[in-house]
C-alpha cells in the first residue's frame, strides 16, 4: 500500500497539480464562474414561471384566470430568461477572451471583444422559416408555383418559405453554443495575445492616454484573429456546406455530451474529484473545466428545453452540473453533509458541534470549505 501512495505522489500528484494550475484551464473555469450571475438570474425566471405558469396550468387548465393574472409577470421573467440563457454563449466568449488575456497581462477588455466577435463570426447569419399567407387556401398552390413562388400545403393553409439575413439564432447564442464559444474564443484569445506579446502592434507617442494606446495596440491583432475565423468559417461553408458551429456541435460536441451521460462517467469524475482531494488538491477546482465544459452546456439545455416545453419529459441530458452536486456531492465534495448530520445528531464535542452548525448553511448549499 505504501508503496502504491509513493508511487501516486510522485508521478500522479505532479501532474494533476500542473493540470490544475495549467493557464488555459484556469481561465476556462474563471470563465464559467464569471456567467455565474446570468445564469442564475436566468435560471431564477425559469424556476418563477413554473409557478406563476406551468403548475397552474397542470392544476386548473390552460387559460386559467391565475395564469392570465400573472401574465405581465411571466412576460417579464421571459425578458430576463432571453437576456441570460439564450446570450450565455456569447456572454461566455467575452469572459474566456478576458480571462486569457488578463493571464498573459495583455490588454483584457479587448481580449473579451475579439472572442466575442470571432464567436459571432462564425455563426450562420441567415434564418429560414415557414410563413402562412393569409387568406390564401391550398387551391392557390398550383398557380403559386407557376409563377415561380415555391409554395406548399399545410392542411387548409399555404406556407412559403422566407429567408433573410442579419439573424443570430438562439442555437447558437445560447447553451447549445457554449462549446464553439470555449473553441473560438480560445483560439481567438490565444492569436491575440501571441501577437501582442511578439509587439505585433500599432505604436502611439508616450504622451497618448492609455486607453487611446491599447486601443490602437489592439487593432492588428484583433484584425487578425477576427480574419482568421472569418476565413475558416468561408471554408467551412463552401467545402462542408456547414458553419463552424455547426460542425463543432456534430463532431466534437455531440459525442462528448453523449459520452458524459453513462454511469461510468458520472461515477469517474466524482471519483477523480474525491481522489485528488485525498491527496491534497482542490479536487473540483482541477476537475471543473471539464465538468464545467461538459456537464454545465447539459444543465443549461435542459433549462431551455423546459422553457420552451414547459415538461421535463424527453429532456435530452440526464447527468448534468446539478446532478453532480445533488447527488455525487451532497453538502459539497466528499459528501459532507453525512458528516455534518452524524455530527450534530451523535457527537458530544461541543467544539465540533458548534462548527457543524456554523457551516450548515453553507453544507446545504454544496459548499465545505467553509469548515
């Protein structure tokens, strides 16, 4: 057995150590927590409208008069929802873009701006959807498409289909978006900052104030990464016939949320978090980029499905940041909160007591570094 720990603390700790303390991983956690505020915020107008809407209406019906009474207020909780959920992503990419370039002590709010605008690059500028003409019934469908109108049938109704540009979808502003938004605005950061660092920069006269300066400083390189994506998201149109985004959420994204929701896995990371807090390392810290970056994009689309569904029927993930913390980590890691019940129900220490009740509250709140 002695042998075994030498072993782990020699070859094992180091390396998880540098995993912890690596830059980019870093950033990519201060990211997460930095959206913390609008996705609480949103995820707190999701939680009212199932009681101002979606309880009421199971209860009593739809169109029930608690329900239209309430209607100014779920307006409003659907105002705040659109302006955290359904922007996370690009409000992510900003935040990555900030903390990677606050790492390498280069200009940090230009950082976040050009993640930001690399993120929004790539993304799909055009929206096509079906639009009903009114007054107009499916015995006009022949002669709409004679004149060149491609026109169809939807019951008694006709529909067409309309396009335009200048829109940013939801799919990719949103949750479903975060894992092009770490991608691109990690690169983005990281071309940046190389640039800046190697002095590939416009130079102003000392005597210009400083905002002035590192905002010239920032325009080669800010040109460049924003060029890149520009261009590879120009190659990925014309070669795959799908936007960068796309083709992350296919190939990269997909199978990772997919992977993450086996048993196995759940069971892996709570067990890797319990590991390296043995051995001295803030285990959720090491671990919470991947957890972040897999398992939060999880809890945020079920929050979105269930806003636009209002059932938890069908959501797509079971395993999710929530889950972790609800069941892997109840009162935070290690499972203290068992600790904390036999504490107060069984030990005859005051001193002990007195810091289990202290550290309650938080042990309910998944938080123990507290005690």
């Amino acid at each position: 057995m002695n042998g075994f720990l030498n072993w782990m603390e020699e070859h094992f700790m180091p390396a998880a150590a540098k995993i912890g303390n690596q830059k980019h991983l870093v950033a990519i956690r201060d990211a997460f927590i930095a959206i913390m505020p609008i996705t609480m915020v949103g995820s707190i107008a999701v939680l009212l409208n199932v009681f101002f809407r979606d309880l009421p209406n199971s209860w009593w019906g739809e169109g029930n008069s608690f329900v239209a009474t309430m209607t100014p207020l779920i307006n409003v909780n659907g105002n705040v929802y659109f302006g955290s959920i359904v922007i996370l992503s690009l409000a992510f990419a900003f935040a990555l873009g900030y903390q990677i370039a606050k790492t390498y002590n280069v200009n940090p709010i230009a950082g976040g701006v050009i993640a930001f605008s690399a993120v929004v690059v790539c993304m799909n500028q055009s929206a096509v959807f079906d639009f009903t003409l009114p007054g107009v019934d499916a015995a006009s469908v022949a002669a709409l498409n004679d004149l060149g109108v491609e026109a169809v049938a939807s019951g008694d109704a006709v529909n067409i289909s309309v396009s335009g540009w200048g829109y940013m979808g939801s799919a990719y502003t949103g949750a479903t978006g975060l894992f092009t938004a770490l991608i691109v605005g990690l690169a983005s950061s990281m071309i940046y900052v190389q640039l800046m660092i190697h002095k590939i920069t416009i130079k102003m006269p000392e005597n210009v104030p400083p905002a002035v300066g590192n905002a010239f400083a920032a325009i080669i390189p800010g040109c460049v990464a924003i060029y890149v994506f520009g261009i590879i998201t120009q190659i990925c149109v014309a070669t795959a016939g799908m936007y960068p985004n796309e083709l992350i959420q296919q190939w990269i994204q997909a199978p990772l949320m997919g992977l993450s929701q086996n048993m196995f896995s759940a069971i892996l990371v709570s067990f890797l978090v319990q590991l390296l807090w043995f051995f001295g390392l803030h285990g959720s810290n090491v671990m919470a980029p991947f957890i972040e970056g897999v398992y939060t994009p999880a809890l945020l689309e079920n929050l979105a499905y269930f806003e636009q569904h209002h059932t938890t029927e069908g959501m797509p993930y079971i395993w999710t940041r929530g889950s972790l913390d609800a069941y892997a980590q109840m009162g935070g890691s290690g499972v203290t909160l068992g600790l904390l019940i036999a504490i107060l129900f069984f030990s005859k220490r005051q001193d002990v007591r007195e810091v289990a009740c202290s550290t309650s509250t938080s042990r309910l709140s998944s938080v123990c570094q507290s005690c």
